[in-house]
C-alpha cells in the first residue's frame, strides 16, 4: 500500500518522500521523493526527519518489518512527529481452511513434516532455513532470488504478484505439494490460500510480529481522511 499512499498524496499535491529499504532491487516505485537505504539506526532517522520537518511519518513497512516499525515509532516519539501506520488486517481463517499458525519463521521450519513436499512463499531473506532441511523439497517463490544457493531438490520461481486462483491451483498441483506456507500479509485474501483450501492443503501460516501500538489506519481512504486530505 505504500506505492499507492503515495501517489495519492502527490496525486493532491502534497510532496511526498518515500524511503525504501533496498532489499528489492527492481522495486515497482511510487511518484515523489525516493529515498533508499536504511538512515543510520534511529539516531540517523531522527537527525532526518528533524532536518526535513516532516509534518507526519506514515509507517507503511510491511506487516514483518518489525524494525523499521520500531525505528519509526522511536524516532517520532522522540522528535515529536505524528506518525501514523497504514497497514491492511491479517488474513483470517475462513471455512475449508487448514491453518496451522506459528509465532515465527523457525516455528514454521520446525512445522514441516518429514519428508514433506511444500510450496513456500516467505521471501527470499527467510528461505535459507527452509533450504536447510534436507528432507524437504518442494517450491520457493519469491520476487528475486535469495542470498544463498538453492539445492538441487528445490525449484526457485522469481514472479511478482498478483496471481490468479487458477495458477495457484495449477502450482500447486503440479510440483505435488501437501502444504503451502506463508506469511499473514493480510488485506485482500490471497488466491494461494483459496487454491489450498480448494485442494484440500494445510497451510503453515506466520503469524505478525510485535509492533509498538499507534493509531493505524487500514487503508489509503482512512490515511487520507486522517491526514486531512481527503475528498
């Protein structure tokens, strides 16, 4: 949602700065200001937002960068900025669903039956402990790929979404997976978990981590709306 706050808001002529972690390297970038890279610690990011006079930080960090949450919330609270965090609900089991929710990504390594064959869609940062069991295969998807080698019983997608129910339902079936695993990116219901639920699947689903409690608005409308931009 980050792309698309942003453009909105330069859409009414505000000037926007958006600040990107560089981990993507082909990122799908937003209109305005583009910065890259991390600011030094929150020691840096308050020298920064103090120096630019920002009149709100809108935390837009995915729901798993939990240190680039914590950093903004420190900051802000530390310079007296108004910051606002703009983040979807987590998904939610529905009926058909087998669900098995971990509190972490070891969790969700340890979760794995032996010999299971799985469809991971973690990220690339994540998939090295997946890699590690040795009596796991299956498929890891990601945008671009990982840090690390992927052997030779794994096969690596790098595709960007959105994806469609039938091209899950095709994945899935297709490299024989008996279970799908998955962050709780949360808003618009994913179609992997529809292609699980479909196919009778469990689904190892990460739950959040923790993040300081701000006021958070659960879409671009109500993040307008607050910053006293709406229509």
């Amino acid at each position: 949602m980050a792309r698309e706050a942003a453009n909105a808001l330069v859409a009414r002529g505000q000037p926007v700065v958006t600040s990107l972690a560089g981990v993507t390297l082909t990122p799908h970038l937003p209109q305005g200001e583009i910065h890259v890279g991390g600011f030094g610690g929150v020691a840096g990011l308050m020298n920064y937002l103090a120096h630019e006079a920002f009149d709100w930080v809108v935390d837009a960090a995915h729901p798993f960068a939990a240190q680039m949450s914590a950093h903004a919330h420190e900051a802000c609270k530390s310079v007296g900025l108004r910051l606002l965090r703009l983040e979807a609900p987590a998904w939610q089991p529905q009926k058909g669903d087998a669900w098995h929710r971990v509190d972490s990504m070891v969790q969700a390594v340890e979760a794995l039956p032996r010999n299971a064959k799985v469809v991971i869609t973690v990220g690339r940062k994540e998939i090295a402990a997946f890699f590690a069991r040795a009596d796991v295969s299956g498929v890891a998807r990601m945008i671009e790929a990982p840090n690390c080698a992927v052997p030779a019983h794994w096969q690596a997608l790098f595709e960007r979404p959105p994806f469609t129910l039938e091209a899950e339902i095709d994945l899935l079936r297709a490299c024989g997976a008996s279970l799908l695993v998955s962050k709780n990116a949360g808003g618009a219901r994913a179609a992997k978990l529809d292609a699980a639920a479909a196919l009778g699947l469990g689904v190892v689903m990460v739950a959040r981590p923790f993040k300081p409690a701000i006021k958070t608005v659960i879409n671009v409308s109500e993040m307008l709306g607050t910053l006293g931009f709406a229509d």
